[in-house]
C-alpha cells in the first residue's frame, strides 16, 4: 500500500465535493456531525443513488476526522486501486470515509454518525497504540 499526499487536481476535487454536501443541506461550510447526519438520513429515506451526491457525503464524514482530530486527506495506491482517505498524521493506518458511508447506505443500513466516527477512531487508536507504522 502506498500513501501519497494528495496533488493539486485531488485537492480540488476533495474541496468541490465538501463544498457540493454543503449545497445540498443548505449550509456553509464546515458542516457538523448533525448535518451529515441528516444528509445521511435523508439519503437513505429518498434512496440517493447519485454518486456524486454518496461520493460528497463520504468526504464531508471524512472531514470530521480532519477537523476534530490530527488526521489529514491522504491518496492511497493498493492491488485494488486508488483512493482518497484520511490517516493520522504520521501513520500507515487508513480510513476509508467515502467507502464507509457508500456501503452503508448500498445495505440500507441505518446509521449514527457520531457512534461510527467515534468507534472508528477508538478502533485506529487502537490500531496505533498497539505497533502501526509509520509513514
């Protein structure tokens, strides 16, 4: 696996995404865990198959780790391909937020958003704590 800063092209499309969920709950950014929430609610009840639309909601879940932790906006290369996710600072560990959020809702699973951030990031501490790398 290998993890890359993001380039100039990917940092746009993340900023043109986070600003998209912005639109579409009518409100600025940053939006808070309760707007993607409801986003994420709203989602699920109107069957959003738009994937640009999940695409967005998934980076707007990401931020929240940017923004409430030390974690940063990150490309990763594997065997499966490419990805935009975020890392702690420093380490090979990963989440993959626009993932998350598509395979949750492709199983019409209803969700908190607060205990899937908070349970993610306990689960990469842990990660961390017991011998992860670093970059």
């Amino acid at each position: 696996m290998e993890i890359s800063a993001l380039n100039s092209e990917q940092r746009n499309a993340l900023n043109d995404g986070l600003n998209f969920a912005a639109r579409i709950a009518g409100k600025v950014r940053p939006i808070n865990s309760e707007t993607v929430q409801k986003l994420y609610d709203d989602f699920l009840n109107e069957n959003v198959t738009n994937t640009e639309a999940i695409i967005s909601l998934g980076l707007s879940f990401g931020q929240l780790f940017v923004e409430k932790n030390e974690f940063e906006w990150v490309r990763v290369s594997d065997e499966y391909g490419e990805e935009t996710v975020v890392s702690p600072k420093g380490w090979r560990t990963i989440c993959s937020p626009i993932s998350m959020i598509q395979k949750r809702l492709e199983r019409n699973e209803h969700v908190d958003i607060c205990d899937l951030y908070e349970n993610t990031v306990s689960s990469i501490l842990q990660i961390i704590e017991d011998g992860a790398d670093k970059r």
